[in-house]
C-alpha cells in the first residue's frame, strides 16, 4: 500500500495510479468491514447520469455541491449499497459552504439520491474497476 498524500488538493485533477490507490484502499477497508463479508458484489463505485446532473444544477443558484455517503437497500442486487447524497450549497461570508436543504417538505428536501451503484453499471474495462 502506498503512502497517504497530505498535500493533494482537493478538486484538482490526479493521476490515475493515485485513484488506483484511494479505490484499492477503500476497498480493503470499508469493503473488508464485517458487514461486507463478499468484496466482489459489494459497491464500488455509484454512476451519475448527464440529465441528474443537469436537473440538480437547474435546482436554483449554488456555490457548490456536498455528497453525503449512505447506505440503502437495492432490491435488484438484494443487499446494502453505498449511496451517494447531494445537496446543492451556498457560499457563508465566514468562507464555510451552507446545505440548501428544504426542511419543512419531505417531497421537495434538495437533497439528491440518483447514483446508481456499481456492480450493476461499472465499466468492465476501467482501470479503478479492475484493481
């Protein structure tokens, strides 16, 4: 295993061999918890697709974008799937970015849950999926 980065800044670009590493990590540690007792059918990535995207941004204004990890039940691979849940953001004048989260209806929260876990949509031939 390779050394952990202290100087990699978040939101930047980095090389694949280092996303490698951070998958291949994540995999032997949350994968290996006891409750994922089978690593190979357990969720290693989530997909976004173009138009979730498109609809989260057509929300309203934004300075940024928080996902939150969770756990849900998926019915199609019958087990807990890592979910990935996005609210949109706005900058504070202290520099700290808010949640702009609808508290008051359930139907209309701003909080975001279409990731569709992978297995079900990795890509067979990626590099972060084969590690």
């Amino acid at each position: 295993m390779s050394e952990v980065s202290k100087t990699e800044t978040p939101g930047t670009q980095i090389p694949l061999a280092t996303a490698q590493d951070r998958a291949r990590r994540f995999r032997e540690t949350i994968l290996g918890l006891p409750d994922y007792p089978d690593n190979t059918s357990k969720t290693k990535a989530c997909l976004i697709y173009k138009d979730d995207i498109e609809g989260l941004i057509s929300e309203g204004p934004f300075d940024g974008i928080r996902c939150y990890l969770g756990l849900r039940f998926d019915n199609e691979l019958n087990e807990q799937v890592i979910s990935l849940m996005m609210v949109r953001t706005e900058l504070q004048a202290d520099g700290t970015y808010k949640d702009i989260i609808n508290e008051t209806d359930p139907t209309n929260s701003g909080i975001f849950d279409f990731t569709a876990p992978c297995p079900n949509t990795c890509s067979p031939t990626s590099p972060l999926n084969i590690i």
